[in-house]
C-alpha cells in the first residue's frame, strides 16, 4: 500500500464508498464513524430488511448506484406500482384512483438498502474501520492532519488528508485549528442535510393483502399522520411504509407507542382490517438523530436544492480536507448517487505519487 494515507469521517455509503475506491487502488485509509453501527442515514428494519432511510434509486439518471450494485452482486427490482391509488381528504372516505406510474423507473435492493452498506463493509479490513470515533477536533498543518475524537486525545498519527463523508451542518460542528474561515463556516452551516427532518414508520404483514384488493399500496393524505404511503415489500416479506406528515416538533410532542399506533389506525382506515394485525412495526425519526439533524434541519428545505460545494476549501486546506457526502454531489446531491459522485471527483482529484 502506498503510504498516503487518508482518514474517512463517516460510515455511511460515501464513506464505505470511499475506503472501498481507496483499497482498490492501493492507497491507505482508516475510516471513522460516530455511531455504533455503520450506515449513517441507511437503515432497514432488523426483521425483513425494510428501509427506514433511502429507498430508491432511478438507473435512467443515477448510473453509478446501478453500477455499484451490480458489481457487489446485489440484486435489485421494481418498485411495486400495480393497482388503484388511495387519497384521502378530510370529510371524507378514502377514494381510489388509478395508480401513479413514475415516468422513471424506480429500483430497488433486494433485501434492504443495507445490503449496499453490508456488502462495502464485508470488501474492507475491519481492522481499518473504527465505531463510536466523534470528530471533534481537525489539526491542519504543513505535514497533513491530526484528528481528535470524543473521550480521546489526538491520535499519535497524522494523516495527509481528510474526507469529511457527512453532512455539512455537521462539518460546520467540527473545531479547526488554524480555523476556517468564517464564510466557510457559514457556508457549511446553510447546506440542508437532506432527509434529516423526516420520519419514516413501517408495519411488515404476513402478506400483501392489499394487493389482493387490486391495490398498489400507495396512498396520499391530507388527514396523517402519514402524508405517504407506499408498498415497500420485497422476496422476503409483505410491508408498507409512510412518510409522517406531521413536523419534527409536532412528532416530539407524541411518545413512540402512540406515534405507532395513530400512523397503525390510519392503514386500518385506508386498507381496512387486515392492517391492524402487523407482525412488527418500526418508526424512525431522522429529525431526532443528533449525528444526522441539527436544530436547523428540523424544518424541512422547500426543495431538493443543488449545491455548490466544489472548491469551498482553498488554499492550504484544499489538499487537506475533502466533501464526499451526499450533499457534495451536485446534481445528484442528497441522493445516494449524490454520495458516490463526490466520492469519485475526490478519487479524481487525487495528486499522483
């Protein structure tokens, strides 16, 4: 291995991205994340593999994802759009409509979007990943970096760059030494962490039930809790999904159990009986995750916004500290595509040996 080594902030599929583009080839990296478990805003369900973070990806306008996948020998399908449609307005019962088709084709991981995270982790050194690391501190000088977590002192190795693969706001936390300036700063804290103010609930059946009703599973409300609703089942078992439609702050008001069962009465009230009896249920509030949301994502953004990270570190920084997260990739930011697209402009800007 060469010895420039890099240090990865984040767990999640930049960064496992990362390490995995790095190891393939031949430069040195450690990989840092904050929470116990890898991932970051990709989860699914313990039981059934269900998403409670990112779901989707369009192989029309998100090749990379496509790519990735098909190299990690994951299979992928269609998302399931067969039958009528429900909304439901107040007043009124829940009507049926025919069926919303997206005009692009919507993919999906079998078995959950974690088997992306899973398969990048399985591909890397254990020995070089490192749970429960909260940046803190970033020491910039001549040599590279020196990084200093949460409950440690620096480590006694530098590193010659850094590859930041979270949010910016979360960036924008981090102490710098000599520090950055203040319109970075400024600039880091106004890019909207994409997602982090929704909450996704989830209820997994025995069997699609409403299928049989010659429904899609898709639903639209303007009563809630859940705003949306979608089928979110796979091979290995029967599910719908929703997004809450309530705001993070009115969500903090309610206790878990009672969130649960009001969003569990509201698929009874679409889908009838057979929705009051799931085999589990799980509710997953972004807007609560402190290493995801800070108190400016609680509100959500007016729009899927494109921003203009390239080149925010000048100067002395620029060889030294990097943006590959999801909101560092352009076009494509916010999405998981967004997070491999930073990566791979960051593998392309590497200087030679």
């Amino acid at each position: 291995m060469s010895s420039r080594k890099i240090a990865i902030v984040g767990g999640g599929l930049a960064g496992l991205y990362a390490a995995y583009r790095l190891q393939q080839l031949g430069i040195d990296w450690e990989l840092f994340e904050a929470r116990a478990r890898l991932g970051g805003r990709i989860l699914s369900t313990p039981a059934g593999g269900i998403d409670l973070g990112p779901t989707w990806f369009w192989p029309d306008c998100q090749p990379r994802l496509q790519a990735l996948a098909a190299e990690l020998g994951l299979p992928t399908f269609a998302q399931y759009e067969d039958g009528d449609a429900l909304v439901e307005r107040w007043g009124a019962p829940a009507i049926r409509r025919p069926g919303y088709t997206s005009g692009n084709l919507s993919l999906r991981i079998e078995g959950g979007t974690e088997r992306l995270v899973q398969a990048l982790a399985e591909r890397l050194p254990a020995q070089h990943i490192f749970l429960q690391s909260e940046l803190q501190r970033i020491e910039l000088d001549n040599g590279g970096a020196h990084l200093q977590f949460a409950g440690s002192g620096p480590l006694p190795r530098g590193f010659r760059a850094v590859w930041l693969a979270v949010p910016p706001r979360l960036v924008a936390r981090v102490n710098f030494a000599p520090a950055l300036p203040a319109e970075v700063m400024k600039q880091l804290a106004e890019v909207p962490t994409w997602m982090a103010s929704h909450a996704k609930y989830v209820a997994r059946y025995a069997r699609p039930f409403w299928r049989e009703s010659g429904l899609s599973g898709d639903a639209f409300s303007g009563i809630g809790p859940l705003a949306e609703v979608h089928d979110a089942g796979h091979l290995g078992g029967a599910a719908l999904f929703g997004f809450l439609g309530l705001s993070a702050a009115q969500r903090r008001a309610l206790d878990g159990p009672a969130l649960m069962a009001a969003c569990r009465a509201q698929l009874v009230r679409l889908f009838g009986e057979a929705a009051a009896h799931p085999l589990d249920e799980s509710l997953q509030d972004w807007a609560a995750e402190p290493l995801t949301a800070t108190e400016d994502d609680q509100i959500p953004p007016r729009w899927h916004g494109q921003q203009d990270l390239a080149g925010l570190f000048d100067g002395h920084a620029q060889q030294r500290l990097r943006l590959i997260g999801s909101e560092a990739g352009g076009e494509q930011a916010g999405y998981m595509e967004g997070a491999l697209l930073a990566v791979e402009r960051a593998v392309q800007a590497l200087p030679p040996d």
